[in-house]
C-alpha cells in the first residue's frame, strides 16, 4: 500500500523534487489542491530550482488551483502542460507546447499538432462560448481500434452519436474566442437543473476561487421540482472555520459567479473527500452518500476510506436540503 501524499509530512513532495533534482512534475488537480491547502511554507522550506516543466492531467484544473501550480511550485518560470487525453485515446489529445503555446489559467489549449476536435451538440459545432460534447473528427496513430469479442459495443460507444468518423469522447467542453478548449469534465457529470445544463467542474471551480477553500466535490441529488440541484462537499483552508455564515457566503459566491441556478442546495463541511492512491476525488461514492443511499459499494481503492464513514455521520448527524 502506498503512502499518502503529504505522508510523513506535508513537503514529502517537495523534499523528494530537491533531495533528487526533479525536473518534471506530472500530477491531478486534486493532489495540487491538497497541496495548496497545506500552505505555501511547505513549498517555499525546499529548493525547486530543477524544476522545468510542471504537468496537469485527470480532471479539468481550475483557474486558482492552476495560478498557485505556476507562482508557488513553478516560480512563474515552468510552463504548465495541462493535457486532456483518455486511456482510449491512448496519448495527449489536446495540450499545450511547453514554450510555444500560450497559456490561458485552466484551459487545456488546442489539439495536439495532426489532430483535429470540435464541441458539438445534436445540432451540430456549437458556436464560441457554448457547452457541447467533445469529439475528435480526425484519426491518430494510437488510438483505440476495439474492443475485446465486442466490436459492436465498440462502434456504438464510440462512434454511432455523431456518426462514423467523428470519436466521441463522453466529455463536455466549451471552445472560447481564441479556439482555446476548456474541458467542463464527463457529461455523465452533467446537472440538469431545472432544464439548464450545468457542469459539476463549473461549480467545483466557483467553489474553489473564494479564499476560504481548499478542495471542493458537487454531485447532483434528486430535487421534486428542478430535477436536480447541486449539493457541495467542501474542505476549507487552515485558518478557516465551518459557520452557517461561510456557508451563506458560499451559495453566494457561486451564484454571483456562474448565476442562480448554479447555487448549491446545501454545503456540508469536511476534513477530506473520498480519494484514490492517485489523488483522484471519487464523486461516485459522494453522490450515493448525499442521495442518502446505503449502499456506497466497494471503498477499497481508497487511500482514505475511513473518511467514507465520517461523511455518513455527519449527513446523518445535520439537516440537510435533499
């Protein structure tokens, strides 16, 4: 079993990058938000000077989390390839060039150079700004041909809602002015609250740009009018506490950002959310939990399933809008 990360102590990333010269650092949003919510003096105790390339990947990177990566870890000196790729795909898809792209916080740019992509929805590429479902309309050398003795599921997977020739990715994304792409996350992620689309990342991201948070998990949980609403799982920053006023402030502060709809129906306050060994946030599990569903299923991939139970307890414990 391998250790958690900021195991025996939260610079074991940093102390690792010094003691051994590393020179590239590849790794989840949610392993540098954990960073982030330790503090900056963890960073700032160790020298990072053979650091040149800093890496994002698994999930979409949010402005803020992406702004701490670049000055506190990178010294404003690393360029940040925050790529997009699936095990499918079986290679960077779209990705910056380190020292040739220009960067945008949070975007994971353009296609990779031969590879081409479009957002599209049931009426065809959406126009700039709007959200669709990404695909990639060209093909390349590594990607997935098969799948096991079930070619037929292959094709309906990947290739039968916009037709053969275009892959469908599964994942949503907004394309801006600039043809930049932003990755809003798998569209099964995808809220329908009161008949407006709204990406869970959307609202994880508004979460994390107030200062008082450090991490942040939304799932969607049954509502008998909207359908759906977002409900917000929070880990705070040291030097901050749980009050119902943050909480107000909170709900706020995402509807201030994104719009009403937005809001979430309730934030429960916790020490940690459910990861893996890799640092990945497991948003199944929470869902099932503020669904108010007994059976979470298997926690063994965990690296902390203890707090699995802590989150049921306190659900139980407090009154919650769901």
């Amino acid at each position: 079993m391998r250790a958690p990360l900021d195991y025996p102590k939260p610079d074991r990333w940093w102390e690792i990058i010094e003691k051994y010269k590393v020179s590239i650092l590849y790794t989840a949003p949610t392993a540098i938000r954990m960073c982030m919510k330790k503090g900056d003096e963890w960073v700032n105790m160790h020298d990072l000077s053979s650091l040149r390339l800093l890496g994002s990947v698994g999930e979409p990177i949010n402005p803020e989390a992406w702004l701490w990566y670049y000055k506190v870890v990178g010294k404003e000196r690393c360029p940040i390839v925050d790529t997009w790729w699936m095990t499918e795909t079986g290679m960077h898809i779209i990705t910056p060039l380190p020292g040739v792209t220009k960067l945008k916080p949070g975007s994971a740019t353009f296609p990779f150079p031969g590879i081409k992509a479009e957002v599209r929805d049931e009426n065809g590429v959406v126009p700039p700004g709007q959200k669709g479902e990404l695909v990639i309309t060209t093909p390349w050398p590594s990607m997935l041909r098969g799948l096991y003795n079930a070619h037929e599921k292959y094709v309906e997977e990947y290739w039968s809602k916009y037709g053969l020739g275009n892959f469908y990715t599964g994942d949503g994304a907004i394309i801006d002015e600039d043809g930049y792409f932003w990755l809003l996350g798998r569209v099964g992620d995808v809220l329908n609250v009161a008949g407006h689309r709204l990406g869970t990342a959307e609202v994880e991201s508004a979460l994390v740009d107030h200062p008082s948070v450090a991490e942040s998990a939304v799932v969607g949980i049954p509502h008998d009018i909207k359908g759906q609403v977002p409900f917000a799982y929070v880990v705070l920053r040291q030097g901050y506490s749980p009050s119902d006023e943050l909480k107000k402030e909170l709900i706020n502060h995402v509807s201030k950002l994104i719009g009403p709809t937005a809001r979430p129906s309730d934030i429960l306050f916790v020490e940690d959310l459910p990861k893996t060994r890799s640092g990945k946030i497991m948003r199944r599990i929470l869902k099932k939990l503020a669904s108010g569903e007994e059976q979470i299923g298997d926690t063994t991939t965990l690296q902390n399933p203890e707090i699995v139970d802590e989150i049921h307890r306190e659900l139980k414990n407090n009154h919650f809008n769901r």
